[in-house]
C-alpha cells in the first residue's frame, strides 16, 4: 500500500549512513505498528536492482503494460505532440485568450494531422490558482461563448482539449467553502492543518491567504470536482482532464488519499470511457489510475521534477513535458512560477510525449525552433504509434 518510505544519505567518517524510515498510514495508527520488509544488497547493474522491483510493484498496484491498459482511449494512443497554450497568469496577465488558443492550433495543424494533437491548457478559466475550485470560463478570455468556440473549433481540427483542474488546491473565497472546503482541509498525521503553497521562490514568498489544499478523498470536495468537471465536459465536449498536483502524498488521519484519487479516477471513467485522465508528478501507486503524467523530462541537464527511470515509467505510463518547459521564443514558463527555463526540448523517447510551451507570441516568434518540435511529433508518430 502506499505509505511514507524515506531515505536519509548521511555522510559518516565510514563513507554513508543511510536511514530508512517508515510513517503508519495515519488512519491506522495505533499503538501497534509493522512496518514493511526492507531489502538491501548490492548489484552489479541497476537494471539488476531494478527489475525485481518493478515486478513486485507491478504485482502490488495492479499495474498493467501501456498497450493493454483499459483506461488508455484510442484515440489517445495516436497523440504525438502536447501543445501547452499559456492562458492566464496569477496576475491576471493573459498569454492567450480563447479566440488566440484556437489560432495557435490552427497554425499547429498546418504541420501537424490534429488528430496527433492534445492541447493541455493552464489556466483557461482565469487568473491561475486564484480561481482553482470554481472552474468556469473567464470573461476576459471569451466567457463561455469564446471558450465554446474553441472547443467547437479544435474538434473540427481533430484536436483533443484538456483542460488544467487543481485536485487539491482550491480558493476559500468562493461561496460555500465551509461546506464543501473546511471539512476537507488536508490535515498531517496528528491533525494540524497542511499550509503553504507550490513552487514559489521562498524569498518572494508571502502568505496569499486565498488557496488551502483539499483532500480529494474528502467526500464533500471530491464531489464537488467531479460535479464541475463532468458538467463541464457535458457543456463544451472536451474529453480530457489533467489535474494539477496529483502526485502529492499527504498523510492525512482523516481520509486515505491514495485510495480517493483511485475512487475519484474511477469516477470519471464510469461517467466517460473516452475520458483521458492526465496528472502531475509520478510515483509508482499513481500510475494504476492515471496513465498520462506531466514530468520533468527535458533535453539536456535535468530540472527540479527527476526523470523516471525508464523501464519502470514507460511500461506503464506516458509523459510529457512539465508546465514549467520554457518556450522556445524566449524560455517563458507562462504561468509557472518558474518564469524563465532555458531548457525547450523533451527527449525523444517512447515514454514522453513531444511537447511544446506556447506563451504570447512563441509561434510567430520562433517558427523554427518550434519546427524543430514538431519534427520530433512527427518521428515519434513513425516510431512508436500505428
């Protein structure tokens, strides 16, 4: 089961001591504990330590190859590139409104068959963060008629959407909080309230007061997501959703979050066979319920997000490049907090989907840095998909 298992590397006048430590699932905890069994040995290679691993965790999640996953639609089995189109800042700064987003597919089309395409849009309802748990179309964007018309217009493209939904990151200033939010709040082992948020450079950092994290095995918040998203997707048509900081682990006394974001997974797909379910981060566990993964796989020297091992992640699952990936006009990271990353190209590799970061301008402006991405959709479309 999934449960906090740390390593501790401490340098000794020895050479290293390394500390493993174990944490209870905090809703178990009593005043008995057992802890699972640790192996430890050398190998000749880490292919050697790995792939007894990787079984075991395979046997443990119930993992299942990419090509025979039930979850995977087929239409997602044709997707050679993911086109990151930037909406609209914490500040309220806008990269692309709706009507921008579309033209931005349009030219991505001329060089790409659309049905190749799934484009992953941050921020589409608003100022980013700020509007996480009241997920409606922005005003200053289009409204609901400008964003109807995109999703109208990438559907006759053959373009796929998929729109950015925090799972666990919601505003308090939305009506009703109380009810659906307090209850929900995400709590430690002995029950204080979780703070704090994501990715901000710590001397920048001051206390937004406006987002607390929720657990999404909460029943009161869980049902509220799962009552937007699917609404939506009733209204507008898109058939994808990828939910920001899924990846996170807390240990929360209350409600054992691995086992709602399996629930709230499930959900989705009872209500849409078709649905593509996309998330950020990866571990082990995770990949039994969400198959697309937003990584940090990066051309070069790595960045904050570690690559996963690939014999471990591409066997199960698919990534593609993080939200933070600067674009290729002027290493913009949109709306991450980031702001500048000098590092624009994935890797070309079965397991990570080419993907591009479209901010203001950043197809005008660098048409052949961009070109150069689409060339690497168009060799992992004649490599690895039918």
């Amino acid at each position: 089961m999934v449960r906090d298992k740390w390593f501790v590397f401490v340098p000794s006048e020895y050479g290293i001591n390394v500390e493993l430590i174990f944490e209870e699932k905090a809703t178990e905890m009593t005043n008995c504990i057992q802890s699972p069994s640790w192996k430890i040995g050398y190998g000749k290679s880490l292919e050697e330590i790995y792939e007894p691993h990787r079984l075991h965790v395979e046997k443990s999640y119930g993992l299942s190859p990419w090509e025979s996953r039930t979850d995977v639609p087929e239409w997602a089995r044709d997707i050679s590139l993911i086109a990151s189109i930037h909406c609209q800042h914490w500040t309220g700064y806008i990269f692309n409104d709706y009507a921008e987003v579309l033209e931005n597919l349009k030219k991505i089309c001329s060089q790409i068959e659309g049905r190749r395409v799934l484009a992953y849009l941050p921020e589409w309802e608003g100022r980013y963060y700020w509007k996480y748990g009241n997920y409606t179309p922005d005003e200053r964007m289009g409204g609901e008629e400008g964003f109807s018309k995109l999703c109208e217009g990438a559907k006759k493209l053959g373009v796929h959407i998929m729109p950015m939904f925090g799972i666990n990151l919601v505003g308090t200033h939305f009506d009703g909080y109380e009810q659906w939010g307090a209850p929900s709040e995400f709590r430690g082992p002995a029950g204080s309230v979780y703070g704090g948020s994501v990715d901000w450079d710590g001397s920048r950092h001051y206390d937004h007061n406006s987002n607390r994290n929720l657990n999404p095995a909460a029943p009161r918040w869980q049902n509220r997501l799962y009552g937007q998203v699917t609404g939506l997707m009733e209204k507008y048509g898109f058939d994808a959703a990828f939910f920001d900081i899924s990846a996170v682990w807390m240990n929360d006394p209350n409600h054992y979050l691995y086992d709602g974001i399996k629930k709230l997974m499930s959900r989705f797909k009872q209500y849409n066979p078709e649905m593509l379910l996309a998330g950020e981060g990866w571990y082990d566990g995770i990949a039994s319920c969400i198959p697309l993964l937003q990584c940090g796989h990066t051309r070069g020297k790595l960045h904050w997000h570690d690559e996963a091992y690939p014999p471990m992640f591409d066997t199960y699952a698919r990534g593609f490049g993080h939200l933070c990936l600067g674009d290729v006009s002027r290493g913009s990271t949109g709306a991450h907090e980031l702001g500048y990353n000098p590092i624009q190209r994935c890797p070309l590799r079965k397991g990570i989907i080419p993907t591009i970061t479209i901010v203001d301008g950043t197809l005008d402006k660098a048409p052949e840095a961009a070109a150069e991405i689409f060339e690497d959709a168009r060799e992992y479309a004649r490599l690895y998909l039918k």
